[in-house]
C-alpha cells in the first residue's frame, strides 16, 4: 500500500508537468505569437552568446598581456641583478627573490583567474559553449 502512495502522490506532479510542457509546446509551435517569442528568445540568447564571446576574448586578452609584462619585469629585474652582482648586498637579494616570487605568484594567479572565468562563464554542463 506504500507503494501504492508513492505512485498516485508522483503522478499528479508529474500529469500537471507533462500538461504545462505540453501546452508550452503547442503554444510556441502553434501560434503566431508563440513562434515570435520563441524567435526573440532565441535571438537574445545568441546576443548573450555573443557579448560572452567578446568578454573571453578580452579576459584572454588582459590575462595574456598580464603574464607578459609580468615575464618581462621578472626578466629585466633578473638582468639587473645579473649585472650588478657584485655590488648588491645580502639582504637587498633576499628582497628581490621574494619580489620575484611575488611576480610569479601573479603570473599564477592570473593565469588560474583566466582559466576559472573560462571555465565558469563559458561552460554548461561540463561541456564549453559553441563560438
């Protein structure tokens, strides 16, 4: 009888979704009006497409250019240090390399921001979004 219970207390929800799917259905391929709410759904969901598009990019954009003058500070404080060994005392290297360590931190963190707003904005379901 339990059994029983479960049956008839899932079956109205699911007869009054099946009817609301249902008439959803025939009213946007029925009707006129449903037809052109179905096209102005579909072509804000291709302008939301769109805009996300070109928010990638420029996030893509931005976090390349990031890691790159970030590369190229590290490389020209890299040089200088080079260059200037034998002048540079103890404790200014010490600064340095955690100055360093600081700049890769960022490359990092950039790189990681880039790769999670891609996969968080441009992803449904585990699948990425068509272009």
């Amino acid at each position: 009888m339990n059994n029983e219970k479960k049956s008839r207390n899932s079956f109205v929800p699911g007869f009054l979704l099946g009817g609301i799917i249902g008439a959803l259905v025939i009213f946007f391929l029925g009707t006129k009006e449903g037809k052109k709410a179905a096209h102005k759904i579909m072509s804000k969901a291709e302008n939301i497409e769109d805009e996300l598009d070109k928010k990638l990019h420029n996030v893509r954009k931005q976090g390349e250019a990031f890691v790159k003058e970030a590369q190229e500070m590290k490389d020209r404080i890299t040089e200088e240090v080079e260059d200037k060994k034998h002048e540079v005392s103890d404790g200014l290297k010490e600064k340095l390399d955690a100055t360093l360590t600081q700049i890769e931190d960022l490359q990092e963190k950039g790189v990681k921001l880039t790769k999670e707003v891609q996969r968080r904005v441009f992803t449904k379901n585990g699948k990425k979004l068509n272009s």
